[in-house]
C-alpha cells in the first residue's frame, strides 16, 4: 500500500557526458551577466552629473604686505672678491756662526715680540778669539808708543847733529879768517912758518867735523824717517787688530739670535743639543709678522681709475667678512698697493690692503670675502633689496598703484650696498613698492598694507 519512494542518489546522472553539458550551458549565462554590467558601469559614468571645481581667484584676494619707497640716494658702489691674506713680512731665521744650539728661548708657536732673544749657541771659541784680538790690540799700542819714543830720541840727536854741524860751520869761518890773516902776517915775517901751518891745519880739522856733521845728520833723518814708518806699520797693525776684534765681537754676538721682527713662531726645524751651521739653508725657525698683515685681493679693470682716485684721497673703504658673515666685518683697511699691470686673462688688476689684525682675526694663507667701497657723488634710484624678487622675466619688483593694487616691474639691479639695491627701471623715487608678502601676489592683486617702512 505504500508506494516506494526512489533515493536522491538514483536521480543523478553521474556520467561524465552530462557534467560536460551542464558546464557549456553555465557559460553563455556569465559572459550575458558580465556585459550587463559593464555597459551599466558606462552609462554610469557616461551621464553622471559633472561638479564644477571651483578655482580661488587670487586676484580678488587681499593679500597684507609690508611696504616702502623707492628712495633717492648717493649709495657708494661696493667691489665684492675674494682674498688671499698673507703675512706682512716673513724672516726665516737662520744662524751666522756655527757651533751647539745650546738654548731655544720660545715655544714653537709662541708669539714674540722684536728684540726678543729667542736662540743661544755655544759662544766660548767666540769669547777666546775675541780675547785674543784684544790682547793683539794692546800689544800694537805698546809697540806704537816704544815706536814714538824711539822716534823722540832720534829727532833729539838730529838736532844735536844739526847743532854741531853749527857749530862747526861759524869755527869754519873763524878758521879760514885766521888762516888768512897768518898768511899775510907770515909774508911780513910777523909769524913764523909753523904758526901758519898750525892753522891751515885747524882749519882742515873743522871742514871734516863738518862733513861728519853732514854725515850725522842725513844719518839721523834716515832713522827718523825708519821709525816713522815703523809707527805707521804699528798703527795698520793696530788698525788690523781692532778689525779683528770687531769681528770676533760681532761673531760672539751671533751667538745670542734677536727676533728681528714681532710675529707669530712657526714649526721649529732644530731643536737644543743640535749642530748649526753659518748660514745653513734650513732655517732655524719661520716668523710671521701678523700684526699688522695684508690682505691681496683683484677688483675688475673697469674700476681702476675710480680706485686709485679714492686711494689717494684716501676715501676707498676696505673691509673683509669674517667666516664670510655679512654681519661681522674687519674694517680699518688701507690700500697700500696698486699692481702696475692688468691682468689680461682676467681682466683685473691686484690690490694690497693692509689691517691693523690687532685681535688676529686675521691669518696668514686664509681666503676671506673683500669689500672694497668706492664713494658716489651721483644720485641713484635704490629700494631695500628685499624689494627684489626674482621671476621668470628676471628681477622684479611690485608696485604699488593709487587703487592699492599690484603691478610687477621687472628691473635690472646695477649694483648692491648693504640693505639697498640700486636699479635701472621704470621705478622713481617716491614710488611704493612691496617690501615683504611678495610670494602671494600676481599682477592685479590687491593689497592692505599692514606695515609701511619709511
């Protein structure tokens, strides 16, 4: 009475036939359902409502800036380079005598002052040689003065000689009168033969007294004339004893080494205890004068003629940027040279400044940044740089108009000097420019000005 109810399991069809029929029907369907919607996904976007970006237009905004004027003003024009400092002398310190360095009287480094002692060297065959060259010296003193004495005494027998030879000459003519007068007398039988005789032969005796005389005389002169020369030969001995001297003085002074010059120490090269030779090539040490010190820099040809104007006049202004701050300056530099000749390569010619570098601020072989200042007589149109900004056009500036809107300028900026620009444009003096806010403006914007710098 019950009816047999068949298994789910006998209504399948599980050959593989009827699964292949049943995937190629599924197929067809997805591919239908998959451009359905798609081409709704298209109208979507196709008919979708556009929404309109709204665009803030910068020229109806009212931008706050900081103004000021363009100014007429006699700005000096500034050379900027950059310079080499050197030192404003340097001495390499070298020995004149040889002999033990004995004593380094400074620390390598060491600042020292001129007149200082700074080496000693071994100065006792020094002080001998120069012992020696004054005892020679009193030696040749004593020789010169037994010399003079021997030159007293012989003068004195000259003169003794000169003395007999008077003598002799006026009883000369007492015998020759005597003679003739015991001629006569001898004739008249006054006298007799022998007496006569006796006379002429006084007579005789007396003219060779007097060629003895003669003989004594020309004697005497020639040893005086000798012991004149001996003085003299004592006296270049003398002479050549004292050069002598000096030099054994000047010598032993070397030993003791000066600093010739107030400056900074290098490196030493040889150290105590150490051998020195006389004007060796290796110096003992290298000093720096660095106070005051120079400071070598070039400037453009052009401004040669205006340079040296203002360097006689002594109106040109030399200034040097400490670690390139514009903020920190050395000032006090004076123009001590001009080079004669223009560099043609570069087209510039080099100038030495010199600064006081009384705090060594300045150092020997440092590149520093070199403001040399030209003063100008002539009036120029100048705004505060910050006024400049650059753009696509080149340098501009925004001008301020009666309706408080902006209108950009480009202008060409011939030169700057601290705070100021000096220009070549349509700007006048009196004009009201923008100062600071810039970065907000097109052309056209307005403006509140929130702060006007006079």
């Amino acid at each position: 009475m019950y009816k047999s109810q068949e298994s789910p399991i006998n209504n399948l069809n599980l050959s593989p036939n009827a699964e292949s029929n049943k995937t190629h029907k599924l197929i067809p369907l997805l591919v239908v359902i998959a451009l359905l919607l798609l081409t709704g996904y298209g109208f979507y976007w196709l008919f979708k409502p556009q929404v309109k970006t709204e665009t803030k237009d910068l020229t109806k905004a009212i931008v706050p800036v900081v103004a000021g004027l363009a100014q007429e003003l006699s700005i000096p024009t500034s050379i900027y380079n950059i310079g080499n400092v050197e030192a404003y002398s340097v001495v390499n310190v070298v020995a004149q005598v040889g002999g033990i360095l004995t004593k380094v009287n400074f620390k390598q480094g060491d600042y020292v002052k001129r007149g200082q002692l700074i080496f000693e060297i071994d100065s006792r065959s020094y002080k001998a040689n120069l012992d020696q060259a004054l005892a020679n010296i009193d030696k040749d003193k004593s020789n010169i003065k037994a010399a003079i004495s021997g030159l007293n005494k012989d003068k004195a027998a000259l003169d003794q000689a000169k003395a007999n030879r008077h003598k002799d000459n006026a009883q000369l003519a007492y015998d020759e009168a005597e003679v003739k007068r015991y001629l006569q007398l001898s004739k008249e039988g006054a006298v007799s033969t022998e007496q006569y005789d006796q006379m002429k032969t006084n007579l005789d005796s007396i003219k060779a007294s007097i060629e003895s005389d003669y003989a004594a005389i020309q004697n005497a002169q020639a040893v005086i004339e000798t012991d004149m020369a001996s003085i003299e030969q004592a006296k270049a001995t003398l002479e050549s004893d004292k050069a002598l001297a000096e030099t054994s003085r000047i010598q032993l002074g070397y030993t003791k080494i000066y600093s010739p010059i107030a400056g900074r120490t290098g490196a030493l090269n040889v150290y105590e205890g150490n051998v020195v030779k006389a004007n060796d090539t290796t110096s003992l040490v290298v000093i720096y004068e660095v106070k005051p010190i120079y400071v070598t820099f070039s400037i453009p040809e052009q401004y040669l003629q205006k340079v040296m104007t203002a360097s006689k006049m002594g109106s040109l202004s030399v200034e040097v940027l400490i670690n390139g701050n514009i903020k920190e300056k050395l000032s006090g530099g004076i123009v001590s040279f001009i080079d004669n000749t223009v560099d043609k390569t570069t087209g510039t010619i080099r100038l030495r400044a010199t600064f006081p570098n009384n705090d060594l601020q300045l150092w020997p072989g440092e590149f520093v940044r070199v403001i040399a200042t030209l003063p100008e007589k002539t009036l120029s149109t100048v705004v505060a740089t910050r006024a400049v900004v650059p753009s696509q056009k080149g340098s501009t500036v925004f001008l301020i108009k009666h309706d408080n809107t902006v209108d950009p300028v480009t202008v060409k900026v011939d030169r700057t000097y601290h705070e100021y620009s000096v220009i070549e444009s349509s700007i006048k003096p009196g004009d009201k420019i923008v100062l600071d806010g810039q970065v907000m403006l097109r052309p056209g914007s307005k403006v509140t000005i929130k702060e006007f710098e006079k």
